[in-house]
C-alpha cells in the first residue's frame, strides 16, 4: 500500500487568516524537462522518498501568493497513486515552497461548551474559562484538583471561571458512577456537585475499601452524594431517582466531545480554548492565563510564590 510522504517544507511563507478551497485553473506555463527534474531531485532528497516511488510534476497554475505558481506533485508506487502535494514555484524558478492555510476565524474560547454545568470561581462572562476534562478516579487529576484550583482562585479572584466535563477512563472501574452521581447533584445544587467532587478528590483511595470492591466503592458514592443532597437541602425524591437510574448518556456525550477537541488523558484544560494536558506545574499555567487575559484587554494580578506542585508531566492511566 502506498505510504504517507513526509511534506517537504522549504519555505514558511505565512499563515493565512482563513481556509479558502482551491479551484483549478488553466495551465500558466509548462515546465521543462530540466526544471521538473530539479524539483524532483530536491523533493526527493529532503524527504527521503524511496526509490521505487514515481514522482510526477503537473503545469504551474497562478496562485494567490505574490510571485509563486502552484504546482502539483504525484506520488506513485506499486500501481497506487497518494494524494497530491501543493507546492509553490517562484516565478524566478530559484525557489520551491509549501504553504500552509489554517482557519482562526473562530474564537478559541468557543472551542469547548460549558453551558449547563456548574461552575466555581468568576460569573458567566468572566475574562478566562477554564474547562477541565476530568476523571473522578484519576490521581493525577486529583492532585491537579488540589493544588492549582485554590491557588488560581487565590490569585485570579473573579477574573478565572472553573467549570469540569466528565472524561472518566475505561480503565478506572467506579469514575463513571463518580461521575454521574455528582452530576445528578449539579442539577439541583452547584455547591452540592462541588463538595462531592472535592470530596471524591481527596478521597479517591478510600472508595471500595481495603480490597477495592467495586460494589462497595459504588455504594459509598451513592451514600456521600444523598447525604450531600441533604446538606444542601434538595429535592431528595428526584436525587434518588437520578442516582439509581444511573444514565451515563451525557458522560458518553462529554467524552465524546472531548475527543473530538484531542482529548487521550487527563487531566486536560482548555483556558480559554488553549489545552495543557498533564499534571502540570503551576507556572505553566499560570502563563497561559496571564496571556488570556492579557488578550481580553485586563491586566494580569501581579506574581505569586509558586506553591509546591509535582514537577513531572503526568497524565492518569
């Protein structure tokens, strides 16, 4: 079968500010046996194309940078043709280069939704949203949860919205009934969602005993999360109904909507549509919130003592 063929990249010309599809037009001027060759030979050489692939050079057609054509290349091999690569030829011929075209038109913050879900920090409309793809099992996201939202609510104040989505893992056996259990808390309270995950958190290893009973850590989810809901004084009826009706639809749906945005692990946070992944120090973040806010026209709080946080790059498994 044929093979992907590394691009061969020259020249960075720009980013442009949209993606425009391109159309086919009438040929400009043919090459010459001698300057196809040429680009053959470079094409080859930076990208170390095997000898057994046929590479094939189409007519130069005007394109929308200043000064370059745009030529096709064909890959073939073994009777199988991959598909063409767009490269730019200077109208000097002295030049070949690849140009990239990506889409920022759209705001990265509306990368990922946070509507319906409870959030802590800022109000709704606060200058940086961070949204965390979270696992209620994962150690990882715990010490994530620990250590960096006191100090980013310390800091930040009103200025930075914490909202999570739910991303439990296959391989960590009672997350998804964490998960649905706070959920059916959120509906009704959102400090109520938030003491359970805090809770969950920091309580993770005792869930299912000494020996891990998944039945056992489900029955203690179940308790902690009706007994929440009596604290916060909620409709205890619909509570109980919600908790044993166990609908994992919307965690199916979170899950989802975070592999589309590149989610494999967590923890992983989207500030301001920007993702980190990992356990990661806290400086890393805090530089990206500074930027964010930086870009919403406010002005950063001054700096803090970074407190202690795990220095590795970690991601729960």
């Amino acid at each position: 079968m044929l093979t992907a063929v590394t691009p061969f990249r020259a020249l960075a010309l720009a980013l442009a500010l949209s993606t425009l599809s391109c159309h086919a037009q009438a040929p400009k001027a043919t090459l010459t046996p001698e300057l196809t060759r040429r680009i053959e030979v470079l094409i080859r050489s930076k990208s170390n194309i095997p000898p057994d692939y046929v590479l094939s050079v189409s007519d130069r057609h005007k394109s929308e940078i200043p000064g370059y054509d745009e030529i096709s290349v064909n890959f073939a091999a073994d009777g199988q043709t991959g598909k063409p690569i767009t490269f730019l030829l200077s109208d000097d011929n002295k030049t070949l280069a690849q140009f990239s075209r990506y889409d920022i038109s759209q705001d990265p913050k509306t990368l990922v939704s946070d509507t319906g879900r409870p959030a802590r920090g800022g109000p709704e409309g606060a200058p940086v949203t961070i949204v965390g793809f979270d696992d209620l099992e994962c150690p990882y996201c715990a010490k994530m949860h620990a250590q960096i939202f006191p100090a980013l609510m310390a800091r930040y104040k009103d200025q930075v919205r914490i909202v999570y989505l739910d991303f439990p893992l296959d391989q960590h056996p009672w997350a998804i009934r964490a998960a649905i259990d706070a959920n059916c808390l959120g509906i009704q309270s959102t400090t109520g969602y938030w003491n359970a995950v805090d809770y969950i958190h920091s309580h993770a290893g005792d869930f299912g005993g000494a020996d891990h009973s998944l039945a056992k850590a489900n029955d203690d989810l179940d308790k902690l999360t009706k007994e929440e809901g009596e604290r916060q004084k909620v409709n205890s009826g619909a509570l109980t109904a919600c908790v044993a009706k166990q609908d994992g639809s919307a965690i199916a749906q979170s899950r989802k909507e975070g592999e589309k945005l590149g989610v494999q692990a967590t923890p992983a946070l989207f500030i301001n549509g920007e993702r980190l992944e990992g356990a990661l120090p806290i400086e890393y973040v805090y530089r990206v919130i500074d930027a964010a806010l930086t870009a919403e026209g406010k002005t950063p709080p001054p700096p803090v003592p970074v407190p202690p946080m795990p220095g590795a790059s970690k991601t729960g498994n």
